[in-house]
C-alpha cells in the first residue's frame, strides 16, 4: 500500500502544516506519521468543507453523531460528507442521513443525476432497512413522507410514515421520524410511543436510545430519562450530546459528582464550540461547590505538613488544647 509523508500531504493538497494541526486538535484527523490513500481522501474532504466556511465543530458533531447512526469508526472514509443547504448530510448506501437531525433525507441529487442518466451507483436502500417484499413501497413512501416534511406538509407526512409502519412495523427509522415531528409539536406521549417502538425493533439503535431520553425528560420522568441516556452511551461511549444531557439531567437531580463524570467526558470528545465551554464553566462551578462540600463534611482537623496543629477537633466533643 502507498504511503505518504506529513510533508507529501502539505504538498498534495495544498494545504499549510497549521491547517493540518488545527484538524488534529479538534478532532477531525489523527496525528499520524504517514497517510494512506484513504486518509488522503479524508484530508481532501476537510479542505473542501473548510473552505465552504463550515465551522469544525460542525464537522465534528456530524461525524460524532454518525457514529452512533451508523455503527462506522470513521464515517468520512466510510461514507460520503455533503453539505445539503446549512446542514452536514452523509451519503452511505444509497441513503442520505443527518446525523444530527437523526432523520434520512431525500436526495434530491441524486434523483437529478437518476433523471439525467448518470451513474450514481448502488440502488437506494436505507440504512436500516425493512427486510420484507414491501421495500420498495416503504422507500417511495419514505421519499413522499420526507418530501411532505420538507415542504412543510405534517398532516401528510404523519400520514405516510403511519402508512410505512403499517406496511413495515419492524422499520425502526420511520418510527424514529415520525417520533421527532410529534415531538416537536409538542405530543410527547406518542413521540415516547414511537421511540420505545423503535428500540424494540432495534435494541442498539443508539439514537432511539437517546430520543427516548429527550422525551421522558420532556415529560418530567427524571429517572427514566437518565435510564435511556446511560443505555446510548453504554452503546456508543463517545455519543457527546448523550453524556451533555447525561450530565443535565444528574445535575438537576442533585447529583453533582455524577454529573460531573459527563461533563468531563463531553469536553474530553467536545473541545471547542460554546457547548464546550458551557461544560467547562459546569466543570468549575461543580468542582468549586464540591471543594466546599468537602470541607463542610470534615469531622477532624488535619494540618498542614511542619505546621502544630493549635485546634484539634474530634467527633462528639469540642477540645481547646493550648499550643
């Protein structure tokens, strides 16, 4: 296999040696000796979306979060990063997923290309698919119903994804769609439904965990909330957005040390972006208030090292002996 130096890489695409060190502080790209091809081809996709002002953070979220969608190590070698208007889209499959949004898109590229007679590859088939005779109504329904959503058409969508489960009820990404419009009109109760539908049809549906979370949080059922979050991130230790509500949710429960172990595992795969510091300033603000905690808590008196202890205090009884 074809191997490259740092500095092949700098001239090859034409990019600096502080560029490429930028990528590797925020995540994006493993500090390496020498690159193979495909790493070339993962450089070349940063330059590109860097160069379209697409912030990293942006690029670090999409490909965090399809990770947990997907189950990929390295989801910019793996499938293929598009930006589609002001948002980060993959390729993968023939489907086109947000990660972030947790929805499948409809390529609307691709049917373009589909319309002009140009290769575009494999059929259409989504990420997780339903395994029945049905498929391919389920996916012009799934194209009508995200149509439909797009325009703005709710009625309609619901409609067709209800018509989708009908047809396909073991189809965990309609479940998961239709969970997120009723969501955000507010009817957390079947958007719950449709989410605990999802994780029964997919046990390790990762994102179905963590929209789980969303809602039961929504519906004030802290401890149910908490249960579905730790279920993600068992599944997907570096799922972000899980340990940041993770730790939300522990902190409104009064339970700082707990909260504080997400915290300090958002930053640690989050390390700049204004989600980043708000972690950072619940990291000092729990560690000042646990510091004080501690001293609260303190049944004894323990001095400094060469320093005589003029104060000594034991449990049940004041004593004042003179130094």
């Amino acid at each position: 296999m074809t191997s490259y130096s740092r500095a092949d890489v700098l001239r090859i695409l034409q990019i600096s040696s502080r560029q490429l060190q930028g990528w590797e502080r925020a995540g994006l790209m493993s500090q390496l000796e020498t690159y193979s091809f495909q790493d070339l081809g993962q450089l070349r996709t940063l330059r590109s979306l860097r160069e379209d002002d697409v912030s990293a953070a942006s690029i670090r979220h999409s490909i965090v979060a399809m990770k947990a969608v997907a189950g990929m190590s390295n989801p910019l070698q793996e499938a293929c990063l598009v930006r589609t208007g002001t948002r980060l889209a993959f390729r993968c499959d023939g489907a086109m997923v947000d990660p972030i949004r947790r929805q499948l898109l409809f390529d609307f590229e691709r049917l373009d290309r589909l319309q002009h007679g140009q290769q575009v590859g494999s059929q259409p088939s989504p990420l997780r698919g339903p395994g029945t005779a049905n498929q391919q109504s389920v996916q012009e329904l799934f194209i009508a119903a995200v149509q439909a959503e797009e325009a703005g058409d709710k009625p309609r969508s619901i409609g067709l994804y209800e018509k989708m489960i009908a047809l396909s009820p073991d189809y965990a990404p309609a479940y998961i769609n239709l969970g997120t419009i009723h969501f955000h009109l507010r009817e957390f109760d079947r958007a719950e439904e449709l989410y605990r539908h999802a994780t029964e049809t997919d046990p390790e549906y990762v994102l179905a965990l963590f929209d789980l979370g969303n809602v039961l949080d929504e519906l004030e059922r802290p401890d149910e909330s908490i249960a579905a979050y730790q279920q993600a991130v068992a599944l997907s230790p570096r799922y972000a957005d899980a340990h940041y509500n993770l730790a939300l949710a522990f902190e409104r429960k009064g339970e700082c040390r707990a909260a504080l172990r997400h915290w300090e595992a958002y930053v640690r795969l989050d390390k700049s972006g204004p989600w980043a510091e708000h972690a950072q300033q619940q990291i000092r603000k729990l560690l000042d208030r646990e510091k004080l905690s501690i001293s609260w808590r303190a049944n004894f008196f323990v001095p400094r090292p060469n320093d005589k202890a003029a104060l000594e205090l034991v449990p049940g009884e004041a004593k004042f002996p003179i130094a």
